[in-house]
C-alpha cells in the first residue's frame, strides 16, 4: 500500500514524539513492503506558510499529529470535516502496579470510546449574568451527526468484542434521548453486536469496579472527555492513551496526552501514545496485521523497562529516541529483542 501522511509536529517535544512515530511506521513499511510517504505541515505561523500546510493535510490520506492543538481554528476543522473522535484506553500487565485498583479488576481492559466532534455547540448561546448570580448554555445534536458517529463504534465493535454501550447524560435530557433513540434504531442493523444503554453515574461506577463489561462506548464529547481521563487509572498512565478524529477525507492520529500537558520544556517525553495513536493509522486503512505488530512491540518495551523515566523506575538513562529505536528495531527482528535492549541501553542502536 502506499500512503502519504501530513505530519503536525506543532512545539514543544512533539517533533520528538513524532519522529519515533514516523520511526516506526518506515519499519512497518519495510517489514510488510508499503510505501509511506511524509510530509511536514507547517500551521503555526498566519501567514501563507500555514495556508500551504491546510493545503497539505488535505491533499493527504491521513495526518499524523503531535497533539490536536491546530485544530483550534474552527476554519480548519471545518474544511478538514472532522465529525467524529475515538480514543483507545488499555491496560498492560507491566503497568497494573502504577494503578490504585486492584490487578484483578485492571487486566485485560481495551476501551474504544466513540464521540461526536459537533462545531456547533462552541457556538452555541452562552450567557453570565452582570452580577454573576446566573448562567446559561445550551448543547445540541443532530440526528445525522449521531448516526455519522454510531456507524463508526458498531463497524469497529465487529472486529473487537461485538459489544456497544451507549452512556448517557440523564433520562431528563432531550440531546440523551435522541442519542438513544437514534443509536437504539442503528443496532437493529448490527443483531450480532450487544447494545445497552446506561446513565452516566452508573458508567462511571463500573468504570472503576468492572472495567471488563465495556468495549466500544459510544457517547457526548463531553462525557467521553471525562471518562477517558478518569480512565487514566485503568491504564495506571494517561500517557498510553491515543486518539484519532474521523473526518469526510482525512482523519487525524495524535496521542492523547500532549492534548492535556504542557510539554514545552518537557525533558525525554514519553513517545508511547504517538507510536500507538500510528497503531490506530494502520488500521484505519485496514492493516491490522501491521497495527498488531506495532502494538506487540510496544507491550515488549514495557516489558523490558525500554521506557522513558515517566513509566521507568528501574533505568534513568532511556531516553525519547532510544524507546523508538527499540519499537523500530523489535518490528524488524522481533526474535532479538534480549540483545536489542542490551544495545539501547548502552546506548547502541541496531537501526540500520
């Protein structure tokens, strides 16, 4: 296959981040024969350097991105058709001690929450009173918006678990009950895939007692961006968590927590959630073998303590470059991964 990506470092460590990413999908690339194409987008100056780089992304198949930052312009999102988002929350063994719940509880957790990116309602009427005893804003959803995002958690639910769960808001809320109604009638199409529906207080109980009942979740931005970072706590490190939002055309890969952080002056950043929010770029184009293997070698540097200090207690010396080194390295010889790290960690890379 061949594929050309828009790559957004943006400031800070994100060009670090993204190049362990790019690191790991020219392995992918040469292990399975594709060709990927790279292309810097410059978007953070106004002038036509930044009309060039829109330019670029939409020429593009897919962006991979250091964080969603540029996406602020409500100009850009909009010519991007950005419509909907998913975010991956998962649990490894080697991490379960990082979390106050118990292993038993954490294991095995892989969550894909699904939700709406609705322009609309940062534009929606929003008041405050002079005196600031009052307040008032409004939240909408249309039917096809729901049905756009719907479509996309019960096609992905068929290659994970067969399981959606919509959670919403309250039984007193009008935007709740056409997500309801509107995803209730969606699954009638999907008899192979379990649907249920909960209230928001429940799902947040569940989350953290029995995380193992949810796969695909599907639900408002604004109760998904709560539950993924409480989520946090499953994964024991938010920085394992990546995102992708799903547009008309192009859809945009980064990982979740530089969207959170300020890294500016962020010293070996954790380059994990960009290597993986890749992970989610190879299956949105239907390589899941390749994705898999990205994932596996992932899991293998946790394994071996090939991480940076944020998730290392045991080796200070790992820096950014060498964990995508690693991952780079396990993706073209996942049979020497025991000489591998010795190499890193000595600070030799076996990168050809």
């Amino acid at each position: 296959m061949r594929l050309n990506i828009a790559v957004v470092p943006h400031n800070g460590s994100g060009p670090e981040v993204t190049t362990q990413s790019i690191k790991v999908l020219n392995a992918i690339a040469l292990e399975f024969d594709h060709q990927i194409l790279f292309k810097i987008a410059d978007l953070n100056d106004e002038d036509s350097s930044l009309k060039k780089g829109i330019e670029l992304c939409k020429s593009s198949d897919a962006i991979l991105a250091s964080n969603d930052s540029f996406l602020q312009s409500k100009t850009l999102r909009a010519q991007l058709n950005v419509y909907a988002s998913s975010t991956i929350v998962k649990s490894y063994q080697s991490l379960t001690v990082n979390s106050p719940l118990k292993k038993e509880v954490i294991s095995g957790t892989n969550i894909l929450f699904f939700n709406e990116l609705n322009l609309s309602n940062e534009l929606n009427e929003k008041h405050t009173s002079k005196n600031n005893n009052y307040a008032f804003d409004s939240n909408e959803n249309t039917r096809q918006e729901i049905e756009l995002v719907a479509k996309k958690a019960f096609k992905a639910a068929l290659t994970r678990g067969k399981k959606v769960t919509l959670i919403n808001k309250s039984s007193s809320s009008q935007v709740s009950a056409l997500w309801s109604e509107v995803a209730g009638h969606l699954s009638l199409q999907y008899p192979e895939i379990k649907f249920d529906i909960t209230n928001l207080e429940n799902a947040v109980t569940q989350l953290l007692l029995t995380p193992n009942l949810f796969d695909i979740v599907l639900t408002e931005r604004v109760i998904s961006n709560v539950l993924i970072q409480q989520s946090s706590v499953l994964t024991g490190s938010i920085g394992l968590h990546s995102t992708s939002y799903i547009g008309q055309k192009q859809s945009l890969f980064f990982p979740t927590i530089h969207n959170h952080l300020n890294d500016t002056d962020y010293k070996n950043p954790n380059p994990l959630a960009s290597i993986l929010s890749a992970a989610m770029l190879l299956e949105h184009f239907g390589l899941y073998s390749e994705s898999e293997m990205v994932k596996t070698a992932v899991n293998r540097s946790l394994e071996l303590n090939i991480t940076t200090p944020d998730l290392n207690s045991t080796y200070n010396n790992i820096t950014t470059n060498k964990v995508g080194d690693f991952i780079a390295d396990f993706i073209m010889n996942p049979h020497d991964s025991n000489a591998n790290f010795k190499n890193i960690h000595l600070g030799q890379s076996t990168i050809i």
